[in-house]
C-alpha cells in the first residue's frame, strides 16, 4: 500500500507541470480563435481579400464557440462523466486500461507498476504457505487491475488442468519478459517466492524511475501541438495580410 501511495504522488506530481500548461494553452487558443481572428478576418474581407482555408475554419469555429458554447460545456461535462462511470464499471475499466497499455511509455510505466504489485503479493503468500495456484489468484486481484486479473485467473484455469508453471507464465501476456523468464525458472514455491521479491524490486525501481521522468515523454509532445497551433494561427493571419498587402500595391 505504501508504495502504491508512493507512486500515485510521483505521478501526480509529474503531471501538474504538463496541466497547468495545456490549461494556459488552451485558454489563449480560446481568445485566439474566438477574438483575434475573427476581427482580422473582418478586416480582410473588407478590402477584398480571399480568406484562405485555415482562416475560414478557424473563423467557424470561433463562430461555434461564441455561439454554442453552451453545447460544448455540457459535452465536455458528460463526457467526463461517461470516464468517471467506465472506469467505475469493470467492462469500462477494461476498455480504458487496453487503450492505457497502448501508449507508448504510459503504457510501460502501468506494466511495470502492475508487475511489481503481483510479484510482491505473490511472494508474500507463498512465504505464508499458499499454494502457488492460490497465491497467483489472490496476487492478481491485489493489482487493481481487471485486464491483468482476467489473465490471473486464465493462467490459474490452465495450471489447474494440468499445465506446469513455467509455460502457463511464457504465455503470460500481461508479464515482462524479464518476469517470465525470472518466475519460469522457478522450480519450487521457495524458489518462486524469492524471485517474485527480486522481480518487485526491479519493478519498483522502474517504475519509480519512469514516474520521475514522465515529463521528458509529455514535455516534447507538448512543444509540437504548440509549435501547429503556433503555425496554424499564424498561416492564418498572415497569409491573408499579405494578400491585402499586394492588393494594394
């Protein structure tokens, strides 16, 4: 528990810097297109220039905004809502966390945090004496995570119809292939006990790593949506100023 409080603080504190600055994007990009823009393309329609793409959409939707932002307000409000009740609902979660492990790093960070909290709780009971069968159920539960869960309990329906270990956990789909190999080596529940610690603290380790360096994923992708917003707002009042500057000429 405390290392899962742990990470969820690393992570928190990771992801403030990245919101606070979408959140200020996204208020200026608001001006932006609902008050600069339009007023230049006021302006160049009144001496005869052809508004080019990028600033009759950017002018619609200024328009839509100004207009309707109502409709907008309630869409965003029931789709945070819609998250809210997926996440709660098990089916939900199970969408949500497939489209998490497909992002690149957040993905990774997610598998590394899950893996360490099975190893750990795995090893812990079979230092108690439970049976390994048992003690995967029980540690696959303690993950918090559906997805991996459902694969906990289709490896335990496979070893209890006679599969051995090792290739129940090589077919281990939501396992690292460090931990496959670890826990496939295992011949006894002595034995998978000490590498289930050996494979949490690995995965502590990266896991703690990855949440300390979340910003070194997020910051650059960050810079790019700037740079096109930068670009698109530009190409959109300049391309028409230079137009009303040939024009008359």
């Amino acid at each position: 528990l405390e290392r899962n409080i742990e990470t969820s603080q690393q992570v928190r504190r990771a992801l403030t810097y990245p919101l606070i600055v979408i959140c200020f994007v996204a208020l200026a990009l608001s001006v932006i297109v609902i008050f600069v823009v339009p007023k230049f393309a006021t302006i160049f329609e009144a001496n005869g220039v052809d508004l080019p793409l990028t600033t009759r959409v950017i002018r619609v939707a200024g328009g839509s905004l100004t207009n309707h932002w109502y409709a907008y307000a309630i869409a965003a409000l029931a789709a945070v809502l819609a998250l809210r009740q997926s996440w709660r609902n098990r089916n939900g979660r199970l969408r949500i966390e497939r489209v998490i492990h497909a992002i690149p790093y957040i993905g990774d960070m997610f598998t590394s945090v899950t893996t360490a909290r099975f190893s750990r709780v795995m090893s812990i009971g079979l230092e108690s004496g439970i049976e390994v069968i048992e003690a995967i159920e029980i540690a696959g539960g303690a993950t918090g995570r559906p997805l991996f869960q459902d694969e906990c309990v289709r490896m335990c329906d496979r070893m209890r119809s006679g599969e051995p270990l090792p290739d129940v956990i090589n077919r281990a789909t939501g396992l690292p292939s460090f931990a496959r190999r670890l826990l496939g080596s295992g011949k006894d529940s002595k034995e998978l006990a000490r590498a289930g610690k050996i494979i949490a603290r690995h995965y502590d380790r990266q896991s703690d790593h990855m949440a300390k360096n979340i910003n070194t994923f997020i910051e650059p992708m960050i810079t790019i949506a700037m740079a096109g917003i930068v670009l698109l707002v530009a190409l959109s009042v300049f391309l028409p100023m230079w137009q009303m500057i040939s024009i008359n000429k």
